[in-house]
C-alpha cells in the first residue's frame, strides 16, 4: 500500500476555499447584466484601480504597446505562436467533415463548424501570463473562429506590451485592458460597448473560475479550471535536484498549487525533500512556493510501477510529470491527466511556454472526463442527413412510425406514416402505426 511521507491540505477545507467566491462572484455578475458598462467601470476602479475613457485599446495604441516589446521578445513570442499555430493545425487538419450512405438512398454527414466568437481572457494579476495568449487567441483563429475577443488585466496602471503583443501577433480582433470577473462577464453577458461572445476560454483566479462557472450554458466554456497542479512521477533514474525543481517550478503559479512527487524510491523522496529545502532559499518566489509546498504538496512512496500507476490515476492532476525506466508504461496505462510530459529532457514549463502543446488543462480532477483547450473545443460538429429516393424515405418510415408509437408519440409516427402514404403507396389510417407489408 501507497505510504504518505508528506500529506497535504484536506480535500474538505479545499472545499470550504472554494465556495467563499461564490457569492461574490454571483453579485458581480447580476450587477453587470443589470447595469452594463457602468458596472463593469465601477468594478474595474474597485479591483483593479483601472478606469480608463475606453477599455478597448484601439490600433494606435496596440502599435505604441508593440513598438515597447524588445525585437528580442517579440521573435521569442513569435516562435512560441508558431508551435503553438503548427501543433493547432495538425489538430485541426484531423477533423474531417464525413458523408456516408448507411442504406441505399441515405445519406447521413456532420460538418465541423467554429463558433462564431470567442472571449479570450488571459491573467495577468501576480504574472502576465503571455503564453495564455497564444494557446487561446492562436487557437481559436487556426480553429476558424470569426471574432476573437481578448483581455487582460492593467498591469502597473496600463496594457501590459507583451501581453498585446501576443494577442495582436496571435489574430485577436479586439483587445481589453480589463481583468478579473468584471472581464469575462462583461464578454460573457455583453454591455452597451462590448458585444457577447458565444464562448469564453482561459485560466484565471478563483473569481474567474467561477465567474465561468456560473456562465456555463449561457455560453460555452473551455473547461473548469482551478489552482495550476503538477504531479512527478519519477525512480531512481533521476535524482533530487530535477525532481525538486520541476516541483517548485508549478508550486510558483500560487499559494494553493498542489505539487506531488510519486516514487518507488525512498532515497529519492528523502533527496528530493532535502533539494527543496536548499532551492527555496535561493528561488526569487519561494515566498508563493514555499507556502503551496507547505500547504499542498505531497510525497507518496509506492512499491512499483504498477503501484504508482494506480496512484496517479486518483489524482488525475493537470500536468504530470514522468522520469522513469519505462515511460511509455503511464504513456500507455494512464487515463486520467491533464497533459504528459515524457522523459527528463521535456518539462511542464516547456508545455506552458513554448513547446506547442495547449496550457489549458483540466484540473481537480476533470482530467477524468475532459481533455485540456485544444482546436477542437472551438468547432462545433453538427450532423446531417439527406434521403434521396422514394423507396428509402418509405423503408426508414415504417420503421419510424412503428418505433414512436412504441412510445406514444403519434404525432411524430405521422410524420413518418405521412411519407409512407406518399413516397411507398401505403394506405396508413391516421394515428396508426405502419405494420409491415
């Protein structure tokens, strides 16, 4: 059995943590649907201390942020959009429209459709998180998607460059300098000067995972996306140093980013605990990981492969980390994560940054019943079907007629028993079922 040298948080009082935004969030959210663009004003002055004449920056202004984003950064983000725009491609290059004829006569097909806009937020509270831009804003326009609206935060009383960079380099459409709940509920719900969206996508606070939440059906969402978590499973192939340090690089994102080390080596656990230790007198944000490790990070000892398998599986954690003799064994076996990162020479924060893979991943263990952002989630797949001879219509007809009578629906047995008497000749009383000839 798995032993715990080192527990974290009860899963209760995560709990308790999370329903103390909800209320918040709501009142947020009703205010802005009943007052619109005063509201969002408002809230940003209150949050962010943010209160420009217009949140939507206009070309001269994406050109001024552009022209204080060094050549250096700018070639950097280009390359990251790159592999993130080829990755999407390749993605999106898949998803073939299909057309089938299952009966003579009968043809059935679904067409991938994007949807038609989108509301891209990307945080930018304790990090400007860049990189978000390109795995939404790139992501949805490889998909196909006509309007692409993105926000962000002020960041030091104005537009963070990089940011609109990143999202004007990646095909945005409009750009907003506005954070926080006020941002995707004002995209989400609409305002007298921002038009809804149709979906909303990308990571963000407690508040702004909530705040999709409770949108979800009025639009569509990504996912539902908590604290950033990253799990290590790692043997003795490895040792302390890249184990903590890959550890620590996630407990970073927040004070409440579970980070978990699964082994079958207690030197390893024991190595991995003392570089953590040395690492976090060094690190410039050991403050934030210090506390998440502290808090939320966990070592869990195992006999065997098959033991650390069974283990990782329960967490079903965002990233998951693998360093082991036979890396294809968690590639093959698991089911349950976010994304994988296979081998010592990749690392979560190549995902995060650059690598091409999407960032947005499922966590608190969605990772059991969804996938993470990727070209996909922004195409719709709607089905078809067209019947085009006589003999077929009448053949699925008596079928249909006799089927929704099976279940009391005469008046959808008539639809088909109408087609019956027209296209096969067949003399069906009103209200009765098409028995075969």
């Amino acid at each position: 059995m798995a032993q715990i040298l080192k527990g974290s948080k009860p899963a209760a009082e995560r709990r308790d943590d999370d329903s103390k935004v909800r209320a918040t969030v709501e009142g947020i959210l009703a205010d802005i649907e009943s007052r619109g663009d005063d509201a969002v004003r408002e809230l940003s002055a209150r949050f962010d201390q943010w209160e420009p004449a217009r949140f939507r920056l206009d070309e001269h202004e994406i050109e001024a942020a552009m022209a204080m984003v060094s050549a250096r950064d700018l070639a950097d983000i280009r390359f990251a959009q790159e592999q993130v725009r080829n990755f999407a491609q390749v993605q999106r290059d898949s998803m073939l429209d299909v057309e089938v004829e299952t009966l003579p006569g009968v043809m059935l097909g679904h067409r991938h459709i994007p949807v038609n806009s989108v509301g891209c937020y990307v945080p930018g509270g304790k990090y400007p998180m860049v990189a978000s831009a390109h795995m939404s804003v790139v992501t949805a326009k490889v998909a196909g998607v006509p309007r692409v609206v993105a926000a962000a935060p002020p960041f030091e009383g104005g537009a963070h460059p990089a940011i609109v960079a990143a999202m004007h380099l990646g095909g945005a459409d409009e750009i907003y300098v506005l954070g926080g709940t006020q941002a995707v509920g004002a995209m989400a719900l609409g305002t007298e000067s921002i038009a809804p969206v149709d979906m909303l996508v990308g990571p963000g606070n407690a508040f702004v995972a909530e705040a999709k939440r409770q949108l979800f059906g009025r639009v569509g969402i990504d996912l539902f996306a908590g604290p950033t978590e990253t799990c290590v499973i790692a043997d003795d192939t490895v040792d302390g140093e890249i184990v903590a340090t890959d550890l620590l690089g996630q407990a970073e994102h927040g004070t409440n980013s579970p980070a978990v080390l699964i082994t079958d080596s207690e030197k390893l656990a024991k190595d991995t605990l003392a570089e953590i230790d040395r690492l976090l007198e060094i690190l410039p944000t050991a403050s934030v990981a210090r506390q998440s490790w502290e808090t939320y990070g966990e070592i869990i000892l195992c006999r065997d492969l098959n033991e650390m398998l069974k283990e990782s599986e329960k967490l079903a954690s965002e990233h998951v980390q693998v360093m082991t003799r036979d890396d294809d064994f968690f590639l093959n076996g698991m089911t349950s994560y976010g994304a994988l990162f296979l081998g010592p020479r990749t690392n979560v924060a190549y995902g995060d940054k650059v690598i091409g893979t999407n960032h947005t991943l499922p966590t608190k263990k969605a990772g059991r019943y969804t996938g993470g952002l990727w070209v996909g989630k922004f195409i719709k797949t709607h089905t078809y079907q067209r019947v085009l001879t006589d003999e077929a219509s009448a053949q699925v007809g008596e079928y249909c007629s006799r089927l929704c009578m099976l279940e009391g629906f005469v008046g959808h047995a008539e639809q088909a028993n109408v087609r019956v008497r027209r296209y096969g000749g067949r003399n069906i009383p009103y209200g009765e079922r098409a028995e075969p000839v």
